[in-house]
C-alpha cells in the first residue's frame, strides 16, 4: 500500500464505509495505477466491488496545478451524457483524511493503450475502436457546455491567446534557454485566429487517457478531465491528432502511429479521420487551421515539458519519466516552426 496513504488507511476504510457503504467493503485492498505524471490514482478492491481513487500529489503544489476539483465538475456534467466517462461518487475536501483532496469515481474494466497502434487488436477491432474515439471526440465538441452545468467554464478569449500567455510567462519565470521558444510563441500569437468553434474541450484527449473494450471495439471511459475548458475546438482536436505527427517516446512511454502504415493495421490516415470529425461536427478547418493547430499544440507541449522537467527536479512529479522530455523540447519547437510555415502556404 502506498506510504502517503497507508498511514491513514483506517481513517480512509472508516470514511468511505459510512459515505460508500454500497461501494465500499469491510475488507480493501489498494493497488496504484501506473503512468503518468500527473495525479496519483488508485483502484480500491472490496467484497463490494472495486471503485477508483485520484488525489492530488503530497507536498507544495503550484497554484491552479492538479486540480482535480475541475475533473470532478466535469464528470459531473457528463454523467448523463452520451460520452463515455466513469460515473462520480464522492469529493472529499478535507485534508484530513488522506493528507489531501481526493475523490471516487466508478472503475471502468478495461484496457489501457500507450501504443496507438493497438497492439493485439485485430484489423477490424482498431478500425472499430478509431471510430468510437472519432464519434467520442466529436460528440464531445458539439455537446451545448450550458445543458450540462458548464457554462461558466472557459475564460474569455481564445485557448491560443491564453496557452501562448501561459507557457511564455511559466519559461521566463524558469529562467529557461531554449533557442526559439520566445520567437515562436509571438509568431503565433500573431497568426492565431481570432474565432473558432466554442466546444467544451478535455484538453488530453489521448489514448493515455482513455479505457477501451477490445472485445466490443469501443472507448469505454475517457479519463483525466484536468484541463478540459471551452474554448477553440480547433486547439482540442489538433492535439488529439499527435498519434500522426508526434514521433514514438518509449522512455516517456507512448509509440505513436508515424513508423506504421495505418491502412494495414485498419487505422484511418490522419486526413481521413479529420474528414470524419469534420462529417460528423460540421465544422469547416481547412489545412491552413489544421497545421497552425498542430504548430500550437507543439509548442504547448513543450511548455508542458518544461514544467514536468522542473516538477521532476523538485521531486512533486508522480514517476521518473518526466525526466525524460527534456530531450523532446528542442524536438518539439523544431516541428512547431515547420508546422507554422506549412500552415502559411496552405
């Protein structure tokens, strides 16, 4: 049993009985999901059944960093949606419990990807399961946020004026030096566009982040709602798309689609799944939109690599593979400036 939460565990046991008692046993078990590195997460095993624990780290957190209270929100939202998300069942904001916030989710059995090829699906199951993750992403950006209690969830601007201001303010603040990044950032700034789309967005949207039916060749549950916002759908889906631009990183711990020909494996071209999205939202991106978007989710990402690196050196990152991205970050904003020029010609 982890050390953070071992030392409390009759505390955690007694309160989840007399807040759970339909969820949670007598006699438990807690077993720490691997991957990530993010917040910790737990499947909570009892002759009731098993159900899910996240918790934000132990330690001093950046301001607005882990919040798993926004995930909370957006479960709840969606809980009566078509989206498949795991069902909430209690948030718990007193400290003394566990040592932090946490909350319980539903488990959702399952198999978790880092690999997006599929890896021991057939050709028809990965051609069922792109589909389902298609209609999932989809459904997602035409959902009205004010149905769902979320119309108050985005700030006013767009998601690129916001992420461009963030990253750049979080690598002066790093005193970081990477050549470019600052360049980079104002050439996209100046490029961005001033409307898109206004969808609730999960901000992840990955296989990392989901739970898929292989039998049934369907997204079971998709996971990890921290940074969902409205906002510019164009920015959600041209990250959701890294599985066909972003090369493999086995020590971070994900292989991507770029070595593979997706047409053997029964996986749509990138070109391909965008037009499906495109179908199914009716939104109108052309190529220009699409490679400004991929240009802006590289250079997010490797904003989010530098806070990793750093969390990671402080030692409030979940595991070791964080230390890995520093050598992606250069990478990444040699990608972003081809993807800005490509977006230029189109």
């Amino acid at each position: 049993m982890p050390h953070a939460i071992s030392e409390r565990s009759s505390k955690l046991s007694q309160h989840l009985r007399n807040i759970l008692p339909d969820h949670f046993g007598v006699n438990f078990s807690l077993h720490e999901f691997d991957g990530g590195a993010s917040n910790p997460t737990f499947r909570i095993d009892s002759e009731a059944g098993s159900i899910v624990l996240r918790t934000k780290p132990q330690g001093n957190l950046a301001r607005g960093a882990h919040a798993i209270h926004r995930e909370w929100k957006v479960l709840e939202g969606l809980k009566d949606s078509s989206i498949p998300t795991p069902k909430p069942l209690y948030y718990c904001e007193n400290p003394d419990i566990i040592g932090t916030e946490f909350y319980v989710m539903e488990y959702i059995p399952g198999t978790g990807f880092n690999d997006y090829s599929l890896p021991g699906l057939t050709f028809d199951q990965r051609a069922s399961v792109y589909r389902s993750l298609n209609d999932a992403i989809a459904t997602l950006h035409t959902l009205n946020p004010d149905l769902i209690g979320l119309s108050e969830w985005g700030r006013r601007g767009t998601v690129f004026d916001r992420q461009i201001e963030i990253w750049t303010k979080q690598y002066q603040q790093l005193d970081a030096n990477l050549p470019g990044f600052l360049e980079l950032g104002k050439s996209l700034a100046r490029r961005a566009p001033k409307q898109s789309p206004r969808s609730l967005l999960h901000g992840d949207m990955t296989f990392l982040n989901m739970i898929v039916n292989s039998e049934e060749g369907v997204i079971a549950g998709i996971l990890d709602w921290e940074l969902s916002t409205v906002g510019d759908a164009l920015a959600d889906i041209t990250y959701h798309l890294l599985p066909w631009y972003l090369p493999s990183n086995p020590n971070v711990g994900y292989t991507t689609l770029v070595d593979y020909e997706e047409e053997t494996l029964g996986i749509p071209t990138m070109d391909e799944y965008i037009e499906e999205y495109l179908t199914k939202t009716g939104f109108t991106f052309g190529p220009g939109d699409i490679n400004f978007g991929i240009a802006f989710n590289l250079f997010r990402m490797a904003g989010i690599a530098m806070g990793a690196v750093q969390r990671a050196k402080i030692g409030t990152a979940k595991n070791d593979r964080a230390k890995h991205l520093e050598s992606n970050i250069a990478l990444r904003l040699e990608q972003a400036h081809e993807y800005l020029s490509k977006s230029s010609e189109d």
